[in-house]
C-alpha cells in the first residue's frame, strides 16, 4: 500500500488538505472545478518502513477497513466546513454512499475508494446493496410526505427533496431512511426493515453527534437530528430523544447566534426558517419544559405558507347561524404562522400543568395566575388569527377528498391549529385540574361561576376537538402528528369524566366520543407506538372506573380513580419520556380521589313555555277552517253545509271550468297551483286550476266532487329542497328555477361534483344507440346539444364508437335491436363483418375483439363527455341562477319528518340542523333506497372502473383509441383522457350488492343494496373477480396493457331498476315528494334533457306513455327478482359483496391495487 502522501492528488498535498483519492478526479477538485492529477510512483520504491507497516496491517486483519472508514468520516466533516453551495453542487453519484459505515460492508472490499462510491441498484437490501436506489428513494419520499411532512417536520420543500437529499452528506440521506424505512412495504427492504432502520440509524447517530459534539452549526447537521429525534420517539428510546432534543436545541441556539443575517432573497433563507421552526415544534412536543430556541420574540419571522385554496361559490350553509360574526381586517402571516403561534401557546400550558402537578400554581381565577395569563394569549391570538382561516369561510368539510389533497400543504397545518387551539383551552378548564388537582378545602369553596365556566368550555371545546379529527376521516385526510395523539389523549379523559353524568345527552356523547377516541388512537400507535402507553392509560382508568361503586344523586355522579393516571396523561414529561410509567412520584400519587361529575353548577336560566294547539277547529262552518292547515277536504263535505245542488252554487255565484261546469259526470280534479277566496260569510266566488304554462280547463267536472290539495301546490314562491346533487338533481334545480321558481335548495354531503356519486368521473359515454325507441329519440336530442351548444366546448369530445359482442344464438341480439332504431331514423353506421374488419379500421387494436362470433358496428357521431367539468359547469349554472346549496354535514340527509298524512315538512340532517320546505324531490342516487322505502322498484348496483397511467408516448401512441363496448361482458373503454394522462375502461354488468350494516343508521331498516353511508372518495378496490374482468378486456382489445398495475381502481354505484327505465314520479308513501332517479348507468348522457324532463314530470305533463314507463312501480314489491335489465348488459350474474370485501369497500381493510 502506498503512503498516505503519495495516495493524495497534487492539489490536495500542495494545500495539505485531506484527499479522498478518486480517480481521475478527487471530491475536492471536482467541488473547485479545478484540474486533479497524481503524482506517478516509481516500481520499487516503496521503503521497508511501509513494509513494515503492510506487515502489521496484514497481523491486525481489519486495520485497512478501519483506516478507510475513519478516512471517509474525516472527508465528511471536512465537507460540512465547505460552503453550502459547494454542497449542493456536487452530484448524487459522488456523494450518495460517501460515508457508508463498516458494519455491513464485506471483509473483502475493494481497497480502492472509487469502489466504495459505486452503488448496487438492483435486488434488495443487503451488505453490499445498502443505499435504494431511485425509484425507491421515491417511494421513500412519498411515505414523507404522508407521515411526516409537516407533521411535524418542516425541514425540506417536496419538489426539492429528492436531489437535496441525494447532494448532500450521507449522514442526512442516512437519517432520511433511518426514519422512512421504519414505514416501507417496498420489496427491497422485505423482511430486512429492522436491520436497515438499525443500520442508517447507527451510521447517521454517529456521524451527527460527533459533529454537533462540535459545536459545528451546519444545517444539514441540525436537519439529521431533527429526523434521529422522530427516529428514536418511534423506536420507544425516550431517554436518547430527550438528550437529541437538548443538543438540537443548542445547536440551533449557536447556529442562530453565529451566523450572519441572510436576506429573504437567499435560497438558504427559507431553509433556515423552516429549520429553526422545526426545533422549536419539537420542543414543543416532545419537551415543552425546557424551551431553549433563540428567536426574535417580539417580531418572529415565520416560514412562508402555501396560500389559502379558493373560495367556493356562497353556500347557504344550515351549520352557521346567518349572523355569525366574521370580520377580516387583521394582516395575514399564513396558515403556517397561526400554528406555530398556538403550538407555543400549548407549550406554556404544558408547563402550567407541571406546575398544578407539584403543587407550586396559584388559584386559577386570582389575578394573575397562570390560568388568566393563557385565557389572555388565547384572547390575543384569536383576535390576530384572520377569519379567513376559520372553518366556515374555507369550507374543509364541503370539498372533495381530491381537492384536499392535493392543497395538503395547507390544510395540515390547519387541521393541527385547529385541533391545538380547541384542544389547549380544553385542558385548561379540564374538570380534573379544578375540582381535584386545584381544590384546596382550606380555603372554602370554589367559585360557582368559574367551575360553570371551566365545565363549559371543557365540554365545548373537547366536542370541537373530536368534530374537527371526525371531518379528517370523512375526507380520509389522515393525521400522524405525535403531538396530536398526545392531545386526543388529554382530551379523551374529558368525556371519560361526562360519560357518567346524569344528563343523558351528555353522557351518550361522551361514551360516543370516548370510544372514538380510544379508536383514533389504536390507529395512531401504528405510526408512533408510544401512544399505544396513552390508550393503556385511558384503559386503565375504565377499569378501576367499573370497578369501584358510583355514587349517583340529584346533585352529580361521584367517580372514584387514582389521579397519578391522569398525571401520567396531562404532564407530557410523564406521558411522552418515560418508557414505563411510574405512578409513584409525588406526595398524593398512591392516593385515591373521588371527583363529582355534574354539568351545573349555577341554577341554568330556564323559561317554561306553553306550546298553544293548531289543530283544525271542530266546526261545521266550512269557511271558517283554516285553509292553510287543510291538507285534503272533500269539498261534497263543505258543499253539503250550506247549498243543496249546483243550480244553488251557480246562484251563488261559483264558476268552475266554465263553459263545461254543468255537465255532471263525477271526475276528480287536482289543484296544482291557486284557489282564490273572497270575503263573505259563506261566499266561495272562483276557483282556477293553472297549468304549467297556461290555464287548463278539465270538462265533465263537478264541484262536488272535487279534492283540494295544498301540498301539491308549487307555486313560484314555495320552497323546493332537492336531495341530491347530481346530474337529476343539478338539471332539475336550474329547470325549476328557469321556470321561475326562485325558492330552491340543493342539499348532498359535498358541494359537486359529489366524490362517490355516479355523476362524478373524468369521463362518461354520450352514445344515441339504443334498442329502446323513446331512449334513444332523447339521447340523440341530447347528443346534438352535447356536440352543438358551444358551452359543451371542452367538455364533450367526439370519439368513433364501436358497440360490439359475441353471437349466442340466431334471435335478435343487442346490436341487432340497436341498429333497427337508427335505421328507422336513418342515422348513419357502418357494419362490421368481424373483428378483422374493427382492426383493419382501428390498428391500434391488437387483441381478438369480442370472440367467437363476433358482430357489432361503428358509429362515427358519439363521443364522451368528462364528468366533472359537466357537473361543476351545472353547479356553477345554478348558482347564477340563484338556487342554493347546503353541504356537509348539514347537508346530509338521516331521514324525513312527516306527519300521519304523509306530508314532509322537513329534511333531518347529520348536523341536527332541519331543512323546511313545502316540497321535496328526491334525487340521491343509489343512496335513495336507504331513505325511503323503494318497494324493490331499485337496487343499488356496484361497477368495476379501471385506470392506468400512460406515458407521452403512449398518450401519443393510443390517441386515435375508440371507445369500444363488448356487451356480451359489458366491458368498455375510453379514449385517453389528456388532462390526466389516463386510460380509463369498466365494466357495465350485473354488479355486486351491499346488504346494508348496522352502522349506517339507514332512515329505512331493510335489507335492499345500498353504498356505503359515509361520505368518501371512492376506494382504490376492487373484489378480485372484478380486476380479472378489468384485465380481461383490455386482453381481449389492447393485450399488451392487461398486466400492468393499475393507477388505481374502484367501484361506481348505478342504481338500477327492473328494465333499466328512469324514475320520475311521486313517492307513493309520501304527498309531497317526488322521485328522480333510476339512471341504471346510463342517465348522465341525457344531462342536457334531462332537466326538462323531470319538471315535466312533476307538472303530469309528460306524454302517456313516458308518464307509465318512469312511474314508481310499488307493485314490484314482492316478486323474486325483476331487475332483467334493457338488454344492455354483460358478464356474470350479479353477486353481494363478501364480508372481506365489505370491509374493504369501506377502509377496513387494504387495497391490494
């Protein structure tokens, strides 16, 4: 071996620096850009002193390794004394494996170090293969994103990270893995986590402490630490965090001390924003006692925040009260800012808890006592928190689960303000801390105001905690903050107290929010498994709960439990640093205490009120019952009182439908809009039955028998409340309103598009090809306006359409019919022989296409229309028009309030919150049949979707792709979509059923299919059979597609009826209800008639025979089954859903896609 001195390049021996040795070229005069050579050695020359010294080496073994190695950790500190720049410039292949330790290295390594920075990127995780290679390091990257990203490391901006991480020293790229890997399910580390995580962790740990041992200041030093610190919190060494914490905290001191001012137009500014911040939040969480960060604390300059998401349009929102104050004047900091502002806030808190623990706080409500100075920064922070962030102006829970996430940078920290803020005022009223912890009966009684006012909040402010994290698991937006565990934890023993109140409302919320709780936090320990120590406690404090006696009475129920599991819960030096809790420190922790728990403790303000009847007067006068009450009256009841024949009413001066009025044949009239009255004791003068858009008068008509109806009257000025925001309840919505009537309400769980509804998607088929005559005259009056109307300009695209299928037998098939509807209207298509004759048209076909016996044609005037942008563009239409919306919870429908005729007076909704009106149209999709009873006239149906991700050139290379239709299997497909570079195929089959579960809390109890309740995204699942479908069609029309992994996968839910006809009639259980659905999977492209159609229907002036086919059929009521389908569909008989898949369907259990 060389000596040391001839080993270095010339450079490098000249300035005395430490040379790696590459060749040709050294680390060091690649970062200088400056030319590298070596001396030449001579054969023979090497002196016996180096001999020698070989000699030794060769005894010792591992002597060479070991030099070698302290060679590479020399370079990586020499390398954190360069400037940044300098770092960041070198590129990946000479830095990503610069410092590897020895521990999984071979014995048999090659000597020479430009072997040592060659990874292997092949296979898996071994001795020789220690660094991911790209396309991992990317999966990496994403767990990051997901798990850790703000949540609460702030250190990296994503676009960034991957060629930060890959350019800078290894120590941090260790770190990086050393805390990913820990989540990976990647197959180059299957079944080696634990000693890659082992590994990087060891190797990264060494090399940062050393340098922070130091004092070297270096960002990437305090960005490792950072990462070891989350590294040791989920590997449970609380004891090696903690000392983590306190280095990173002084060197983050130094650093901020040291350095010189950066201007905001640096690159290394925000970085060093976000770094500073990051230790600070760290503290907070895992230390807040032992606050050390150096910063500015009268002007603190916060990272910058993503901007807010844009508005939606005005909703009438029924869970804020019109009147709630909202005020915008204060200067915006960001998101980002507010949190981090209320998380110093939480770490004050923290340390007043320390304090109540031993014993060293004054009484809360003395002036200046701790509690007053908190109440006061709550105070103060809400007044600067803009309104801008709160709830009801960014509308979290009426956007999509898409749309979240894709602003989750944003809606992270919000989430995490909101729940801080609610969570820290909680705690501070927490009824342990006032009536046990704070309680000192030398002194008299507590203040009764105060504990009314700490029991208060306590209970407001919890609810809000839980309500907050709730509306993260209907948007499936999952949060992994530890510090938010810890809060949930806290906060959980609030409704552990109120689960035993005398109040039943209290105390079912409590056991419904307790379990929740307990729920969230069994997920949570999946990522951070110390939390898993929290839930024990709260199990803990259940048990000793029920297992002692509770003393209950009118004035509160008495709970006996051992404070020192509270304590182990509320003081995070217990709950967070300690492995194994110890419930024996302190003066009173083997003690008992007993805690009363009531929810007054002032007499409440309570008005009795007497409630004075509305019932119909019993009398015989007609005309002096109130007609706004009436719902039907037999006018021969009111006629019989006071005139004994129509020549007598005619005297009397009534004219009904003149000239035709004397004829007497007995016929029953509706009122659909006015009935005039006049004044005089016993004068009816007019009645005036008015069409939709004129007067219409019905001959043969006799007064006596006529049955007046108010609930049938929509008049312009009634209030219309629609349920359901999809294409039968958006085009009904702007009809009725173009119509003039201005009183309309659309109500669905989300704004739309509505994420689960079948309305939802990227694209959907416009075709006119239809076996059915009246389907496809409307469909092809559709399709003109789709192709036609310029507003469809950039929603709808032209596309050929091949409908194709396999021959079973010489009856008329599906095309057969089809084509016989376009000859009648001479509509052109070309006839396809075989499957020969579709490729020999369309190339890019390379599969067997619909075999044996193929048949089918090509209709070149179809298309597809994308979905969303249809819908948004209805939305959006409605709004201008003026019709209103109200979303998420209180926009989500639990059932009907009716009265014993039958007439709804109002929608009951999620939030509690009920929405009046006088009629009511149905239009909630496959969701409908748990609403109301459906008399087996529908069942709801799931669908298989498919999508795979295309590169360019296969967008380039399948852009001419037809929509191709084998209804023989009802596989299908669309042309690629450009704005998402998908491909996008289903399955238009017989479906899969879901008996519906207990835990949907249908308004309906019956066993009829529907999707599941809660409102989602749809899954990436699909049962197994169905993929195989998926795969199957794209073998039979593009083979070389049919293994590849889809991008993602899910269910569509149609709602079919027995023939596949629509439903537009009124529900027969209810007067005032009407019902629009049934769009069996083939509704939406009818959308620009549709509206018209149902508005037709509701008015009964749709032709006879469109009236008979969309009618409610309750007669399908006990027949086995009668869901036979129009024709169109393919493939196996349809099936229920297994209880696996079930789960599934619903997140329970994991995709496998």
């Amino acid at each position: 071996m060389e000596p040391r001195s001839k080993q270095a390049c010339e450079p490098c021996r000249k300035k005395k620096s430490k040379c790696t040795g590459e060749k040709p070229t050294c680390s060091f005069c690649q970062r200088l850009q400056q030319s590298c050579t070596y001396r030449s050695i001579e054969t023979g020359q090497t002196t016996s002193r180096i001999s020698n010294r070989v000699t030794k080496s060769t005894k010792k073994g591992d002597l060479q390794l070991r030099f070698q190695n302290l060679e590479l950790q020399v370079k990586g500190i020499y390398e954190l004394l360069q400037p940044s720049s300098a770092i960041h410039s070198m590129s990946p292949s000479n830095t990503s494996t610069s410092a590897v330790s020895t521990d999984l290295q071979n014995e048999n390594t090659s000597t020479s170090p430009s072997t040592l920075i060659q990874p292997v990127i092949e296979g898996s995780f071994t001795a020789s293969n220690l660094n991911p290679p790209s396309e991992i390091l990317d999966h990496l990257i994403e767990i990051y994103r997901i798990k850790i990203h703000l949540q609460p490391l702030q250190l990296f901006k994503l676009p960034d990270v991957k060629c930060y991480l890959t350019s800078s020293p290894q120590f941090l790229l260790s770190s990086f893995l050393a805390l990913t890997v820990r989540y990976s399910t990647h197959n180059f580390y299957k079944g080696q986590e634990s000693k890659a995580v082992e590994f990087y962790t060891d190797s990264a740990h060494q090399a940062v402490i050393s340098l922070a041992s130091q004092g070297i200041p270096k960002i990437e030093v305090i960005q490792a630490l950072c990462m070891l610190v989350l590294v040791d919190v989920a590997a449970c060494k609380p004891g090696r965090a903690w000392m983590s914490i306190g280095t990173l905290s002084r060197l983050e001191a130094l650093r901020q001390l040291s350095q010189p001012a950066l201007a905001a137009s640096s690159p290394d500014y925000e970085a060093s924003l976000a770094c500073h911040w990051t230790v600070f939040l760290l503290e907070q969480t895992f230390m807040p006692q032992e606050r050390t960060t150096v910063h500015d604390v009268d002007e603190p300059i916060y990272p910058s925040s993503v901007p807010r998401p844009p508005s939606l349009p005005p909703i009438s929102d029924g869970e804020f009260p019109p009147d709630l104050f909202s005020e915008d004047g204060a200067e915006d900091l960001g998101i980002t800012a507010y949190y981090i502002k209320i998380i110093g806030v939480w770490g004050h808190l923290a340390s007043y808890m320390h304090q109540i623990r031993i014993e060293k706080a004054d009484n809360a409500w003395s002036p200046g006592s701790m509690h007053y100075v908190l109440c006061s920064r709550l105070y103060e922070y809400d007044s600067k928190t803009p309104h801008s962030h709160l709830l009801r102006n960014v509308h979290f829970t009426k956007r999509s689960s898409a749309e979240i996430a894709e602003t989750r940078e944003y809606w992270i920290p919000w989430v995490l303000q909101q729940v801080t803020s609610h969570a820290i005022t909680a705690i501070l009223n927490h009824p342990f801390i006032h009536l046990v912890a704070m309680r000192d009966r030398s002194r008299g009684l507590q203040s009764r105001q105060f504990l009314q006012q700490t029991v208060d909040l306590a209970l407001y402010h919890s609810a809000w905690v839980f309500k907050f994290l709730k509306f993260c698991d209907e948007q499936e937006f999952k949060i992994y903050d530890p510090l938010v565990g810890h809060l949930v934890a806290v906060v959980a023993t609030i409704p552990w107290l109120f689960q035993r109140a005398i109040d039943p409302k209290v105390a079912h919320k409590a056991k419904t929010d307790l379990d929740w709780c307990k729920d969230f936090l069994e997920r949570l320990s999946a990522t951070w498994p110390h939390i898993t120590q929290k839930l024990d406690i709260l199990r803990s404090l259940d048990s000793i709960a029920e297992n002692n006696q509770q003393r209950s009475n009118s004035r509160g129920t008495h709970i006996l439990f051992h404070p020192s599991l509270f304590w182990a819960l509320v003081d995070p030096m217990i709950s967070q640093m300690t492995p194994s809790i110890s419930h024996s420190r302190g003066s009173n922790s083997l003690q008992d205490a007993t805690i009363r728990i009531s929810t007054h403790y002032i007499q409440p303000l309570v008005e009795s009120q007497v409630e004075q009847p509305h019932n119909v007067p019993e009398s015989n006068d007609p005309l002096s019952w109130d007609i706004g009450v009436l719902e039907q009256v037999n006018l021969d009841d009111i006629f019989a009182s006071w005139m004994p024949g129509l020549d007598e009413l005619e005297e009397c001066g009534l004219s009904l439908f003149q000239p035709s009025i004397r004829s007497r044949a007995r016929h029953t009239v509706t009122f659909l809009y006015s009935v005039r009255w006049t004044s005089g004791p016993t004068r009816l003068t007019k009645a005036v039955y008015q069409g939709a858009s004129s007067d219409v008068e019905i001959p043969n008509a006799t007064p006596r028998n006529i049955i007046f109806s108010k609930y049938l009257v929509m008049e312009h000025n009634s209030k219309i409340v629609i349920i359901g925001a999809g294409v039968f309840g958006l085009t009904t919505a702007k009809q009725l309103t173009l119509e003039g009537h201005h009183n309309i309400t659309v109500i669905d769980r989300h704004m739309p598009p509505v994420p689960d509804g079948s309305s939802s998607d990227i694209s959907r088929v416009i075709r006119f090809d239809y076996a059915d005559s009246d389907y496809c005259t409307l469909a092809y009056d559709a399709y003109r306006k789709w192709s036609q109307d310029p507003k469809y300009r950039g929603i709808f695209y032209p596309a050929h359409y091949i409908i194709a299928g396999s021959r079973g037998s010489s009856d008329k098939s599906w095309t057969d019919k089809t084509t016989a509807q376009l000859d009648k209207r001479q509509l052109p298509y070309t006839q396809l022989p075989n499957a020969a004759a579709a490729k020999q048209r369309f190339p890019i076909l390379t599969g067997e296409l619909a075999q044996p016996n193929f048949e089918g044609y090509l209709n070149n005037s179809g298309g597809w229309a994308d979905a969303n942008k249809a819908i948004k563009q209805l939305r959006d239409e409605c709004l201008e028009l003026g019709v209103s919306f109200i979303a998420g919870r209180a926009g989500t429908i639990i059932g009907f309030d009716s009265d014993a005729n039958g007439v709804i007076k109002a929608v009951k909704t999620a939030a509690g919150t009920p929405i009046f009106g006088d009629h009511f149209i149905l239009a909630a999709g496959a969701w409908a049949s748990g609403l109301v009873p459906t008399y087996n006239s529908t069942i709801s149906t799931a669908q298989a979707l498919g999508f795979l991700r295309l590169t360019e050139a296969e967008m380039k290379k399948y852009k001419e792709l037809p929509i191709y239709v084998n209804y023989s299997t009802g596989w299908f497909n669309f042309p690629p979509h450009e704005d998402t570079n998908m491909l996008k195929f289903a399955v238009h089959g017989w479906g899969y059923t879901r008996a519906p579960s207990e835990s949907d809390n249908n308004a309906v109890k019956s066993n009829i299919s529907v999707p599941p309740a809660v409102s989602r995204e749809r899954k990436n699942f699909v049962p197994v059979d169905a993929e195989q479908r998926l795969r199957d069609g794209l073998r039979e029309m593009l083979p070389e597609l049919a293994d590849r992994a889809f991008e993602r996968a899910a269910l569509c839910w149609y709602t079919d009826t027995p023939t596949g006809d629509f439903i537009m009639d009124y529900h027969p259980d209810y007067k005032n209800l009407f019902v629009g659905g049934g769009g069996s999977g083939h509704a939406f492209k009818f959308l620009p008639v549709l509206g018209e159609c149902m508005t037709r229907a509701i008015n009964k002036t749709l032709p006879s025979h469109l009236a008979e086919k969309w009618r409610f059929h309750k007669e399908y009521e006990h027949r086995e089954d009668t869901f036979l389908g129009d024709g169109s569909r393919g493939g196996p008989a349809r099936r229920e859903l297994n209880s696996t898949e079930k789960a599934k369907l619903v997140g329970e259990g994991k995709s496998k896609l």
